[in-house]
C-alpha cells in the first residue's frame, strides 16, 4: 500500500511541476527554438505513456530506497542518477 500511495504522491508532485514547466516557462522557449519540429496538437498518448513509466520509475529507484533507509541523501542519490 506505501508504494500506491508513494506513486500518487510522486505523481501529483511531478504532474504539478510538470505542468508549470511545461504552460508557463518552457511554452515559448521550445517554440521559439523547436517550434518546426513540434506538433501542431501535443499526442496524449504518447505523453499518458511516459508519465506512467517515469513516475513509477522515480518511485522505484528514489522514493523507494528513501522510505526503506528513512534518508533523504539515498533519495537524492538515486534521483541524480536517474535524471529526476
């Protein structure tokens, strides 16, 4: 149950930045750059996909280890490497 719980939390963590990232800071900035190689309209799909694995990848090589060791440094660690 901690992992359902660990993987919601993650989620709504990461959706929430994510979200922000993506609307407010980066919307012009990968237009202006990329904007020949996006897609008119975003493929949800795709996107549902990714934040499915990549959460339950952040909650399996970081939040995992921090709630069995009970530190913020093996979390941190595990996150870095991973490129969260």
């Amino acid at each position: 149950m901690s992992y359902v719980i660990a993987y919601a939390a993650t989620a709504i963590v990461f959706f929430g930045l994510d979200y922000i990232w993506l609307s407010r800071v980066a919307a012009g900035f990968y237009r202006d750059r990329m904007g020949h190689l996006l897609l008119d309209q975003p493929n949800f799909a795709a996107a549902g996909m990714f934040y499915l694995f990549y959460v339950a990848g952040v909650v399996y090589f970081a939040v995992a280890p921090a709630l069995s060791n009970g530190t913020a440094t093996s979390a941190l660690i595990a996150g870095a490497l991973l490129g969260s």
